[in-house]
C-alpha cells in the first residue's frame, strides 16, 4: 500500500511538472476591472439610470408612507374627539395595518425592481469586458487574464489594463 502511495505521489508530480513546462511559455496578465469598468461610458450611463429609477422608486414609497401617515393622523384625530365608532376604530386599525404590511412589500418589491434593474443595465457591460478580455488576451498570447485583488503576492506580471482599455476605447 505503501508502495502504491508512492507511486500516485510520483505520477501527481511528474503531472504537476509537465503542465508547469508546457505553460511556463504561456504568459499571465492582470487587470484592474475596477479602473476598466467604471471608466466605461456605458457603465457611467447605467449607473445614473439605476440612481433616476431609484429616486423614483423611493418617490413612489415615500408618497404611499404620506398617504399612510395622513390617514393616521385622521383616525388619531376622529379618536380623539370621539367621532370615530368602536368599530369605525377597529375598521381604521385594520385598515392601517394593511396599508403597513402593502407599504413592506412595496419596499421589497422596490428593491427587488431596482436590483433587476441593475443586473439587467450591467450585463451586457460585464460582456463587452468579458470580449475585450479575450481578445487582448488572443491578440497579446496571453494564456490568463486574472483580477489584480487576486494576487495576494506577485513579482512582476503583465498589466494588461490599458491594453483592455484602449480596446475598449477608454
């Protein structure tokens, strides 16, 4: 068994070395995605899109949370000077419970939008990035682009960023 062990520690080395030399000629670039992305024109006009659709979605909500507040002052006041009817207040108390729980889910669904939003603008920007990084890589003989936050040490690298940029007219 010994043996065995041996042997697969031999065979996973010799693997190890084999794909290190047929990619030591193989060059590594990074990239600050970063510095690329928002300095993409696209990327700045989807941005300002999702903060509009945002101060609107936040509009929408704080014009339901007046509506909310005004009706309870309303109940509050009709409590007070006793115009309102037992019922009439348990009516009003349900009725501003739901309006609560209707203002929650407009809250999560004003989230749930701007977030789709976001995803939706973003996409084809992450795959133009995604394109001019593989072209710059093909073009240039790169065998890997990497994120320059993943180095946690390097020694030198390529930087690929201005490259990607000036692909990507930036």
């Amino acid at each position: 068994m010994k043996k065995f062990s041996n042997l697969l520690f031999v065979i996973a080395l010799f693997g190890l070395f084999a794909f290190a030399q047929t990619n030591m000629n193989q060059q590594t670039a990074f990239v600050d995605s970063d510095e690329i992305i928002t300095n993409m024109p696209e990327y700045k006009r989807a941005k300002s899109e999702v903060e509009a659709y945002g101060v609107q979605l936040q509009k929408n909500l704080e014009a339901k949370q007046q509506k909310m507040a005004e009706y309870y002052q309303e109940v509050m006041q009709g409590a007070q000077t006793g115009t309102l009817s037992p019922l009439q207040q348990k009516e009003a108390e349900e009725k501003l419970t739901k309006m609560q729980e209707e203002l929650q889910k407009s809250a999560m669904d004003a989230d749930q939008k701007l977030a789709q939003k976001e995803a939706d603008l973003t996409k084809p920007i992450y795959e133009k990035f995604e394109q001019a990084l593989k072209t710059v890589a093909k073009e240039s003989g790169y065998a890997y682009i990497v994120e320059r936050k993943l180095f946690l040490y390097s020694d030198g690298g390529i930087n690929a960023t201005q490259a990607v940029k000036a692909h990507l007219g930036i």
